[in-house]
C-alpha cells in the first residue's frame, strides 16, 4: 500500500515535470490516459467496420485480388487524429503508438470473434534500407498486438519487400510486365501453405500495397488472406 502510494507521487511529479502530451491534440494528460487524452479517445474516427458483413474496404479489391475479408481500424482524413497518430507513429519515433492501436483493436477483434480462424499474422514489410533509416516499421507494433489477441503466430519476416520503392499499382504492372522480380516475396511458402493469414497495413488508399502483398502470398498452395489495417481513407 505504501510502495503504491509512493509511486503514484512519484508519477504525479514527474508529471509536473515533464508532462505527457497528448497525440491527439497535445493536451496534458493525466493519471489513466495513455497516449490519449479522453476527449480525443472518445472522438477518434473508429470505423466500426467488422469481419463479418461487407464494408467499403472489401470493395476496394473486388476484381483485383482474392481478399477473403477487410476491414479497417480508423478512418483516415487529412486532417484529424487518425492522421495526427499515425504521422508520430511513423517519423517522429513514438512506435508505442502502434502497440496503443494494436492492444485497442485486437481487443475489439477477439471480443467480436471475428477472426478466431486466423493461424498468421503478417505486416506489411519496409525495405531494409528504409528500415534501417527508420529503425523499426511502424506496421510492426499494431500487428503483434493484434497477433497476441487473436492467439495467432506473428511472421515479420517471411514477406520481404525486393526493392525500395513506393508500392503504387502502375509500377507493380510496369515489374511485371518487364517481366521482372515482384516487388514482394514470401521466404518461406512452405510455412503458409494451407493457412489462414491475416495480412496487416498502417493505411489503405488505393489498396495497391495489399494487393502486391496479398499477390505475392497467393502463390502458396491453399493460402487464405485477409486484411486489416490502422486505418483507410474513406
């Protein structure tokens, strides 16, 4: 009792001292808030979709890629919280902020037993001179999370990105019709075969990331994708 009363002083001054911020809207947080204050948690732009009716994000891949079901955290504008979260969790080196989102939403996931089928979990990879230029990618915290909730195996490594260059659907066409390598590559499709793999993004906006991906995971035999992300723009 002494030792808890001692260490919420100790927090309270620290506080005082260096006070926490919030992502949202860089208010004061206090003691119970994380990463967010309550105002902007309350406010935050939750999609509401799940992995069980259609929703706008299962659409963005009808005709391209077999996705057997999508969803999205958070919708995403250019001006808002989801793009203020996501921002810190990508260039200003606050990867907690992915762990925050991934907790919250793999909470919601296993609530909702959405996904209890799910065997893999993969984020989408950074190339490995943008990863070691960032020192970590921003996709991975978010998944791991998810991964943890749903009690499913958490692969980082077995979808590794070839080239370092941004993923837009024209250059994945001019890759493949100059017949050269994808820009994705599964290292080990042996793993994969005959699993269910829940494939994760930060943001989707044309869908040509995940549909790279998810392309070159589909060449395992009897591989099922689906697809979560952070957030989509509406």
């Amino acid at each position: 009792m002494y030792f808890s009363k001692l260490s919420n002083i100790i927090n309270d001054i620290n506080t005082v001292l260096l006070p926490r911020l919030c992502f949202g809207c860089n208010a004061q947080l206090y003691r119970g808030e994380q990463l967010l204050c309550t105002l902007c948690r309350n406010q935050i732009p939750l999609t509401e979709y799940n992995f069980i009716e259609e929703n706008a994000v299962d659409k963005i891949f009808y005709g391209r890629i077999d996705i057997k079901k999508a969803s999205a955290f958070l919708f995403y504008s250019d001006q808002g919280l989801a793009k203020n979260l996501i921002h810190y969790l990508k260039y200003k080196n606050q990867p907690q902020i992915g762990q925050f989102l991934g907790n919250w939403y793999g909470q919601v996931l296993k609530d909702r037993n959405a996904l209890n089928y799910i065997d893999i979990v993969i984020p989408v990879p950074l190339h490995k001179k943008r990863l070691k230029k960032r020192g970590y990618n921003q996709v991975s915290g978010f998944a791991q999370r998810i991964a943890d909730h749903l009690n499913a195996s958490y692969m980082e490594h077995i979808l590794i990105k070839t080239a370092n260059t941004r993923t837009q659907t024209k250059k994945n066409r001019l890759y493949r019709w100059r017949g050269m390598p994808d820009l994705y590559k599964v290292t080990h499709p042996e793993i994969l075969c005959n699993k269910n793999v829940l494939l994760i993004d930060d943001v989707i906006t044309t869908g040509a990331t995940i549909e790279a991906c998810a392309r070159a995971i589909k060449k395992v035999k009897d591989v099922s994708v689906s697809v979560a992300a952070m957030a989509v723009v509406p």
